[in-house]
C-alpha cells in the first residue's frame, strides 16, 4: 500500500486544484488513500468520489470545520461522514452564506483602501464554492496588487489589517457533535495552529475527548520532528488516535505538496487503517 493524505483542499472551498485534479495529483504521487477536506462544504466530494473510482484511489468523504471557544481558533476534521443528515447540511449551507457575505464586506474594506476588487473576482458567478479569506488573497494575486498570497493575508487580510473580517465559529463541541451525527470521525487539525499553551492544549484535549473527539493530527506539513513527537505524546496519554495530511492547497499554499508537505511528510497507509477501527 502506498501512503496516504488525509487532509487536502480543493475548488470546493479555498484550494486551487479541481477535486479531480487532486485524485489525479495523488495518482502520480503514488499514493493510495485521500480525504477531502475541504472548508466547511462537500462541494468537491462527488466530483472526487467519481475521479477516485477513474484512477483507483480510495477517496474518504471528509470537511474541515472552522470553530472557536475562549478566543482560541480549532479546525476540526471529519472522516467518513456517510449521506448527511439535514442538520450538517443546514449549518454547512448557512455557513456557507455566511462566508460569501465576508467575502462582499472583504471586498467593501479593500475598496476602501483603493483597491478594485469585486466579489465576482473572487467568487465567479454560478459556482458552488465555500469561499474563505484564502480566495480573496489568490484574487488579489491575480490582479497583481501583491505578489503572493502570504503577502495578501499579512498587508489586508490578518485580524488586524485593514480589511479584516471575523468569521463565523461553532464551539468544537459543536463541530464534534455535527461530525459525529452525520458517521464522521473527528479529528483535531495541526495542533501547533491552536493559539493555547502546551499544559492548556493538552488539559484541553481531555475536554475534547470527553466530547467525542478521537483524534488529533499527528503528521502535519509544518510540525517539526519535536512538535509531531509531542502532540502524539499527547495521543497516547489520552487514548486518542492518530491522523496525518498535508493541508495540500494548491498554488495558494505553494510550499506544500501533496502527500509530502514540506519534503519530508510520509503517512502510511497503516494510519487509515486504524481510523477505521
Ligand atoms: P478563513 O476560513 O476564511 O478565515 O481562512 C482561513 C484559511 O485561510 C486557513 O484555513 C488557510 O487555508 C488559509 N490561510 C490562513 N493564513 C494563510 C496564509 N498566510 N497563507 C495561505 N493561506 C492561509
Ligand atoms: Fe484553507
Ligand atoms: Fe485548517
Ligand atoms: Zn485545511
């Protein structure tokens, strides 16, 4: 078995390649296994199913869903959902008008800093995509008023920046309850993302786990060796389980591969395996 990805975004929300591109990618990557994750929608799931069928690659159904409690930010991920139950599609379509009216009042705050985008340029007409602040940076390369996207997000797009807008957040209570309510399995994402301290994220965890949390990510592009030490550590303290991706989204994240994240990521299939039990 070759080995997997299991965090991936693709045009369903802030990636840049179609979801058959993605099962396409994973093909030349030699890689056996993919979750779609994309940002709170299954957009892109059908599209992937369909491609991971074409080039026999196992495709998991999975969202990323964006939460907050207490000022500190959390994404939770969730594999395998099965059909979604009305619940998960009410709150996926209300987030989802939600964060393309961000993108309208994005789009008011560049204007007034003098710059000419239109929600249109970020999200063109007739598409089904869950927008997030990441099309907004790619739209503003586009048009050259920065270079790239990292560049968007600290001159406009960062708490703090002129065009600056909040966004809409469950408690990961919540996003758990929603996950595991539709046959997902949730996962905490790249833990070192969490603005908490070590002892509060590890006391945390054990708050997440009584909730229904079974696992973290483990293998991530930007942990460092210590780091994916570490918060395993703090997995096998709590009996949680292990998951791994590269958070792969295209041009938009151009440092991150596919499968390999920075170089060095490697998941082995044997990760998925135990999901699943
Ligand atoms: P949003 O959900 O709209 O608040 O956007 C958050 C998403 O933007 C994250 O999940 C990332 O996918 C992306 N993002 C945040 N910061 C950056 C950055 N510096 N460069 C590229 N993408 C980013
Ligand atoms: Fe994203
Ligand atoms: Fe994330
Ligand atoms: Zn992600």
């Amino acid at each position: 078995m070759g080995n997997i990805d299991l965090h991936t975004h693709s045009t369903g929300s802030d990636g840049t390649d179609t979801p058959e591109e993605l099962i396409k990618k994973a093909k030349y990557m030699g890689l056996s296994a993919i979750a779609i994750t994309d940002h709170d929608t299954f957009a892109g799931v059908e599209e992937a199913l369909a491609a991971g069928e074409k080039y026999d690659i196992e495709v998991i159904k999975g969202a990323e869903l964006s939460a907050s409690e207490s000022g500190a930010k959390f994404h939770i991920l969730g594999y395998f959902f099965n059909e979604s139950g009305t619940e998960l599609s009410e709150y996926f379509e209300m987030k989802n008008k939600f964060r393309r009216e961000r993108v309208k009042k994005i789009c008011e705050k560049l204007n007034d800093v003098g710059i000419n985008l239109k929600y249109k340029d970020v999200v063109p007409e007739g598409e089904n995509i869950s927008p997030g602040r990441a099309n907004v940076a790619k739209a503003l390369v586009d048009k050259n008023y920065v270079s790239n996207v990292s560049e968007a997000f600290n001159k406009y797009l960062i708490k703090g920046a002129p065009a600056y807008v909040a966004g809409m957040k469950i408690t990961p209570e919540e996003a758990i309850r929603l996950i595991r309510e539709n046959g997902g399995k949730p996962y905490l994402a790249h833990l070192n993302q969490i603005n908490l301290s070590d002892k509060e994220l590890s006391e945390y965890l054990e708050v997440l786990k009584c909730k229904g949390l079974e696992g973290i990510e483990g293998y991530y592009s930007e942990y460092s060796i210590n780091q994916s030490e570490k918060y395993i550590g703090y997995a096998q303290k709590l009996n949680l389980k292990i998951s791994g991706g590269s958070d792969y989204h295209g041009e938009v994240k151009p440092a991150i591969f596919l499968g390999t994240g920075m170089g060095n990521l490697r998941i082995p299939y044997s990760v998925l395996e135990k999901i699943k039990n």
